[in-house]
C-alpha cells in the first residue's frame, strides 16, 4: 500500500492536490539534495529534474514502492537498481508528445522557410526575397528514429503536409502504424530528407549522432532533435553542417546541458564547436522547451496522478 509520498520539484500544485484529496500524505522538500532527504519513512516519489536518483540513494529508501518523474525521460534515475530493488518507475510521456510534435514541426518550418533570418532582416530594413526562398515539407521523405509516444505523434502530425512518405525506425517490432512504415536502418539512410530524433537517453543512444552516422546517408538531410542533446556529438554536426552533409538542424536540445537541463551558460565552459555552431545560419535553437507548453503541464502532472493511483489499487489487490 502506498500512504506517504515525497514530491521533489515544485510548479506541481495539482498533483499534490489531487494525490492528498485521494488520501495520500504528501510532503515537499524542493532544496535538500540526496545526502539530506530522509528516504526512508516514503512509499513514493515525484520529481522532474532538480535530482540524480542514484543506488546510493535508493538504498536507503526501505519502503520504497515507485518513483514517478514528470516529463518523458528517465534518465536521472538508476533504472536497473530500481527495478532490481522492485520499485516501479513512472513517467508521463503521454502528456507532452502532442507539445514536442508541434514544436518539432514548427521548427522545421522556420528553418526551411528561413523564417527567423528573414524576420531578422525585415526589422533592419532588408528586403530579400530570393536568398529565403523556403523548400516544402510536400514531396519529401521523412524518417523518424524512435517511434514511441512522441514519434507516433509527430507523424501524425506531419501526416497533413503531403510528404511523400514517412519512415520509422525502433528497437521494438512491429510499431509501424498508418502513419509511418517501420524500416530498417539502411532504408531510412537511403530515402531520407528529413531525420526527427524521437529517442531515449541510454547507452546505445549517446552520442548515436556521430560522423560515421552521418556519413551513410544518401544525400544531404535535415535533423531535428527534441529528444536528447547528447545523442548528437556537436563538434560532428558542425562538421557536416560545414561540408553539406547536412542541410540544416533544429535543435531543442543541446549536448552540454546537465541531467536537470539547468542554463548551459551559467554552468560550463563551453568548446569552440558549440560557437560554431550557434553562429551557423543553418541552425535552429530553442531552449529545451519542445514539450514545454501550458498543456502539457497539465496533461502530464494527470497523467502522473492516474498512474500512482492505479498502482495503489494494484498494490492493493
């Protein structure tokens, strides 16, 4: 049974409403770190980003049944000593897949249809029409490595804009849907325009993006990535930014932000590659806030809130 739950991060206010309205204790500690928090007395957690959720730590945790973090990834949890210890992980990836597949787009917009440039130019007095020339979603092909919860929503998203198809790649079998043609690796190299990262931060995906990766597609592509920035190694996209490979990047995350993706200039000394690559005008930032709308919020602190009281009754069972 589930009774006492330590919320970590705050801007939550709904799910410890909600979780104390259905008899839940809820406490908040959103300063201490790791080494101060008493684990011990708590069934359950609720955390963003502010903490590593380490072994060390979930050794202490004695009565420990779930551990629930608000967003899609889970990165800054021991995964495998929290299964092994037989704590269930939460996440709430449904809530902000819809956010990230907007925002996604919306990049790929603005940089094939020079929007940002242009309006830059336009508050200056430059009227330049033929160097913004845009190019079309329509008629290209698109291929998305990681077809989960965002990827699926992604592509049924674009599938409006007339592409001429839309591939998909994932570990798991048999994930293709009327959006998206599961394809191999070498297929998605071959035909692809258009590359949308839509993964996981693991082992197998840091640094994925490298210049081995790269070099076997077929043609110049576009990337867009709102899932992770370290699966990209920037010094290799600056790189293939340089020489064509590759067309153009939108990019929401960026390979020097910490697990709680706190403001990368307050907190690093940052390499020449990662200023080659903010003053390349093939380029498109924002900063990390793809799944970041006020839907989304909502959607994914409910989303929390459903899953911990479906595992009580579980539990309860």
């Amino acid at each position: 049974m589930i009774k006492r739950i330590l919320v970590l991060d705050k801007n939550h206010p709904f799910i410890i409403h909600k979780l104390k309205k259905e008899g839940f204790l809820c406490d908040e500690n959103y300063y201490d770190s790791t080494d101060k928090i008493d684990i011990s007395v708590y069934d359950g957690i609720i955390l963003r980003s502010r903490l590593i959720i380490d072994k060390k730590f979930i050794k202490k945790a004695k009565n420990l049944k779930f551990i629930a973090r608000i967003g899609s990834g889970i990165e800054n949890i021991d995964k495998d000593y929290s299964l092994k210890r037989g704590i269930t992980l939460i996440s709430s990836p449904e809530g902000n897949k819809d956010a990230v597949a907007e925002h996604a787009i919306g990049m790929l917009l603005c940089l094939m249809n020079h929007i940002i440039p242009s309006h830059q130019q336009i508050k200056k007095g430059k009227w330049d029409r033929e160097n913004n020339r845009g190019m079309e979603i329509m008629g290209k092909t698109i291929g998305i490595i990681g077809y989960g919860n965002t990827g699926k929503a992604f592509a049924k998203k674009l599938s409006g804009f007339d592409a001429a198809r839309i591939l998909c790649y994932d570990i798991l079998p048999q994930i293709g849907d009327l959006y998206a043609k599961q394809v191999d690796m070498s297929t998605i190299f071959q035909k692809s325009d258009i590359i949308s990262l839509h993964v996981p931060y693991t082992k197998e995906t840091k640094g994925m993006i490298n210049y081995d990766f790269i070099k076997k597609f077929y043609k110049p592509f576009y990337l867009i990535n709102t899932s992770r920035g370290r699966c990209i190694l920037t010094s290799h996209l600056v790189k293939a930014l340089k020489n064509g490979k590759i067309s153009g990047a939108c990019l929401d995350v960026l390979e020097y932000e910490n697990f709680s993706f706190e403001n990368i200039f307050h907190h690093h000394k940052l390499p020449k590659s990662f200023f080659d690559l903010i003053h390349s005008n093939k380029v498109v930032f924002t900063p990390h806030v793809a799944g970041w709308t006020q839907e989304s919020k909502s959607k994914m602190d409910k989303k929390i809130v459903e899953k911990i009281i479906l595992l009580n009754k579980k539990l309860n069972s």
